[in-house]
C-alpha cells in the first residue's frame, strides 16, 4: 500500500510536469510547422472586418450592376453599404505585389500585353462615394423625387463607417494582366475566419487561390467571372500568399477586399 502511494504521488508530480512540457511542446510545434497545412475545420471567429468584406464584395458586385443598368437606385443602395463599412486602403499588411505570367510563351505574353494597353476599359471599381452619387444623379435625370434623394446622400460625407471599427477590412485596387497572375502576402490569425474577395471591371475570368506559407493550397474560388470569395480558418498564426490569376487576353482593375 505504501509503495502504492508513492507511486501516484510520483506519477502526480511528474505527469503535472509533463503535462506543462507538452503544453509548451505543442504550442513550438504549430509555429515552426514546415509540412502541415494551415487550416482548420474549424469553424473560427468572425470578426467585423470579416463582416465588413462581405458587405464591401456584395456593394462592389452591385456597383457593377449599376452601372451595367445605368440604376441610380441599385448606385444609392451600393453607396449606402459602403458607408456602412470602415476600411483601410494601402494597409502594410499587403506589401509589395509580385506578379509573373501565368501559361504562354514569351511572345504570346506580348502579344496579349499590347491587346491590354490598347482596350478600351470599363470603369474600376471603387469606394469614393461621392463619385458613385454622381453617377446615380446623371442617371437619375428627369426623376426629382430620386435626384432629391441622392443629393441628400451625398451631403451627408459619410466617411466612417461602424463594421470593422477597430481595424476594419483592408481594401486594395490593382490591375493585374494579361495571361498573369498578382501574388500578395497577407497574415491571417489563428482561429479566426479569413475571408478574400476579388471583384474586377468585367472583362476578363479572374480566379483566386489562397497557399499557405508551405506552400498548400487552401482554398479556391475559380468560376468563370471576375467575382471571387473565398473564406478559411488558419490553425496557427501565419503568412499566406493570395494569388489573383487573369485567365484572359486583356488586363483586368480589380479590388482586392480582406480582413
């Protein structure tokens, strides 16, 4: 019985040990983690800014919409999400852009960068609220009641928005060419919901592919639109590259939204 005693309290002692050891163990492993994949089947934490890219992707898709119809209404509806949302532009959490071509030849890269310099573009998307408004109104002309409306918009000058108030999504516009593809790397934090979205100006397929930093594919949105979403959960803190791939013949503005 006394050896039996002993025993546990050894056992107590030395597994409370371990257990600390292990903890500490578990914990350099998921940060020095070279062969893993970083995600989790998690669900995460949404966070504002997470909420606030998916209202700035749904107002940049219906800015299209928009200005497809020429609807001063649908306009009004897209600036009034926007004002909805506080973002951050040229956020250092995306650097440097790294762009490469992504299939052809040499010569047929540029071949296909001469067709992008010389299209005639459609217009980028964008935030600027007030540059929408005045969209809407040329639209809106010969309806006073809807013009009235828009004015009274416009005189607001809201600027900051209430979804991602702390940090807010990131917002970033670029072009990206021809037959190539835009690489950016951007953080995510561990157990919570990263969300990407992509909306370029309607000329081309973009598709969107988010690795992690050892190279794995996690997640990919690769329709046959410009409009991309893609949302994941990273098991550890880390960086991981977001890549937007043009897969036509003339370049493509798009905006990049993320948390």
């Amino acid at each position: 019985m006394k050896h039996s005693k002993m025993m546990l309290v050894v056992l107590v002692v030395i597994n409370g040990w371990l257990v600390t050891s292990l903890g500490a163990q578990t914990q350099q492993t998921q940060q020095t983690d070279t062969k893993g994949t970083n995600v989790s089947t998690d669900k995460g934490k949404e966070g504002g800014a997470a909420t606030g890219v998916s209202v700035l992707n749904e107002a940049a898709q219906l800015v299209r919409y928009a200005r497809e119809n020429e609807s001063p209404i649908a306009m009004l509806t897209a600036v009034q999400m926007i004002e909805r949302v506080r973002y951050q532009e040229n956020s250092d959490r995306i650097g440097a852009k790294k762009t490469d071509v992504s299939t052809q030849s040499g010569d047929q890269a540029k071949s296909d960068q001469a067709k992008s310099d010389q299209k005639e573009q459609n217009p980028a998307v964008t935030f600027d609220t007030q540059k929408l408004l005045a969209e809407a109104k040329g639209w809106a002309k010969g309806n006073p009641q809807l013009v009235a409306l828009i004015d009274a918009e416009a005189a607001k000058h809201t600027t900051i928005g209430t979804l991602g108030a702390t940090t807010g999504p990131i917002v970033h516009h670029d072009q990206v060419y021809a037959r190539h593809y835009d690489d950016f790397a951007v953080n995510f934090y561990a157990g919570e919901l990263a969300r990407v979205a992509v909306v370029g100006d309607g000329d081309t397929d973009l598709d969107l592919y988010i690795y992690d930093a050892n190279g794995n594919l996690i997640v990919a949105d690769t329709d046959y639109s410009d409009r991309c979403l893609v949302q994941f959960v990273p098991r550890w803190t880390g960086t991981f590259r977001v890549r937007v791939v043009n897969n036509g013949y003339v370049s493509n503005r798009y905006v990049l939204m993320t948390n």
